[in-house]
C-alpha cells in the first residue's frame, strides 16, 4: 500500500493466549491495562476509534480528540483507560464505555477522562507495518507518540528480559497483570499466537453458596457469598468453571439445602440454599459494589486435599 492516501477500513487485533510468568531475554514485557481494546485511524479525514467489535466509538471519548495530533497516515494498537491514581480501572472503564447521551458523555469526559496508551503501530506515512519485528514497530511508535505531544495519548513503557520480576511488580501495585512478546514477532491481525502471551494476577478466594440458577435440575451458576470485615456479604454469581460433572455434585449437595429466602442480601434472582456448602473461586478482583470480577469456580472445599 506504499504510496497511498487511504487506510484500510478496519484491522482485527492481534490476539494473546494465556500464561505463566517466565524470563527471557528475546521479550519484552509490559503491563497488562484494563480497559477497553481499540485500534485508532488517523488519516486525511481525521480520527476513528474502533473496537475490536467494529464498532466506531469515536464519539463516546471526546477527551481523545487529541489524537488528531498523530501524523496522518497512522494506525495505532493500543487500550482506552480511565485511572483511579496509577491503576487503570476497569469500573471506570465501563461507566465511560456505557455512556451514550452526548450530556452524559460530556460530564463523564470531565469526571472520569480517559487515555489512549498505545502499544503497537500498525501503519506509519500510509504504508503498513506489520511485517516488520516488533522491536522496530516500537521504535517507531515511541516517536509517533512524542510528535504528537497529546497528554492523552501515552506510550506503553515495556522492559527485556526480567518478566517475572515484572509480574511481581505488577502483582505488587494491584495491576491486571503482564503482557509477554516476541522483539521478532510479526503482527497477526485477529489471530492468536503464542508471540503474545498474557500473565494475569489471579486470586482465590474460599465462598459459602448461598443460592444458584438452575436449568431443570442441573446447577448452572452458583450465587456465593464471602467474608468482608468479619461480616457474611454477596459476592456475586459463578458459572464458568462447571462441567458436567460438577453440576451433577452441585445438584446433589444443594438441592435438598433449600430454603425460601436468602441468608444474605443478594443483587439477582435465584435458588437459596442454607449455607453449608463451601467452594474456592478464583477471580481478578474485586468490584466496588463487592463482586468478583471474572470469577471461575475451582471446586467444593472437600474436594480438596
């Protein structure tokens, strides 16, 4: 596409798989920011913001306007993030991101503004990078970045080599985790490759089920509760992490613990059970209302050695 005055309409993003945390000298390593994946065209016409989703959302961060500012011709990879202190927030990401009325949009833009932090530089003068090592692709977007002197706009600091003092630096600051590359790796529009690998900070946490949802009598989601401060409180719903077979014991432990209401106060609708079954639910974090983010169920607590 050397030469041309347009960019293509839209570029997939390129995928990570998950992993553990690891060392070596051939990666770079860099915080994993929670917030919302979007690809960002400059061309001649101006700025488009565009989710993995296809979905232009360009008009819901005006406080990105900034990004005019990079040389047309452009393409950047990267996260919008709202921060709550250091920390990109997930919570704030999503108030921003569900803001549709322009009056909304204006009064969040001011309480709650939000970054592009930029990762990866797709295309640069209108000809594509993406063939190119990711070393040089960096290099190149570090000085994308510093010409276009936008406070909004934020290059993603990484470091070569020590990953897992990294991810225990990140741990440490209560951050979603670390992502691990290749320096030679390509760009692989939409697809997942092992060139990327995402490091999650994971917690566990010991729940009592208070309730669940059921389809007939199978156990689909389970409604835990946990201690906050010496005090039984809601904690959410779990579904993912339940096969088969551990709906079957699910439904044989809970189903003859029923009762009419639950033993906490809950935000969903649901079965409720006396407390006496335990569980271990790993999760992200938790929300300000006091649910689990991103919660899979482990196992019983006597299925446990």
């Amino acid at each position: 596409m050397s030469g041309a005055s347009r960019l293509p309409a839209f570029i997939a993003p390129m995928l990570a798989q998950i992993g553990e945390p690891f060392d070596a000298d051939d990666h770079l390593f860099e915080i994993k920011w929670d917030g919302m994946r979007v690809v960002a065209f400059r061309d001649d016409d101006g700025l488009r913001l565009v989710n993995r989703q296809r979905n232009d959302v360009t008009a819901r961060y005006p406080d990105l306007s900034g990004l005019d500012g990079v040389r047309p011709g452009t393409i950047l990879d990267g996260e919008i993030v709202v921060f709550d202190g250091e920390r990109s927030s997930f919570e704030r990401m999503l108030r921003r991101e569900q803001a549709r009325d322009p009056r909304r949009i204006a009064t969040l833009t001011g309480t709650l503004p939000a970054h592009f932090v930029a990762f990866d530089l797709l295309y640069d003068a209108f000809e594509s990078r993406i063939d190119e090592p990711l070393s040089e692709r960096r290099e190149r977007l570090e000085a994308v970045v510093g010409d276009a002197a936008c406070p909004r706009l934020l290059f993603s600091e990484g470091l070569v080599g020590q990953g897992r003092a990294f991810y225990d630096a990140a741990v440490e600051r209560e951050l979603e985790g670390i992502v691990a590359k290749q320096l030679t790796s390509r760009y692989l529009p939409g697809k997942r490759s092992d060139a990327w690998c995402k490091i999650k900070r994971q917690q566990v946490l010991f729940c009592v089920v208070v309730g669940f949802l059921a389809e007939g009598r199978d156990i689909r989601s389970l409604i835990v509760a946990t201690d906050v401060d010496g005090e039984l409180a809601y904690a959410g719903r779990v579904g993912s992490g339940i096969d088969a077979v551990a709906s079957a014991r699910l439904a044989e432990r809970l189903w003859p613990l029923e009762r009419p209401d639950p033993i906490v106060p809950c935000r969903t609708r649901g079965t409720w059970v006396e407390p006496m079954v335990y569980c271990r639910v790993r999760f992200l974090e938790r929300t300000g209302r006091g649910d689990l983010r991103a919660p899979v169920f482990l196992g019983l607590v006597d299925d446990v050695s």
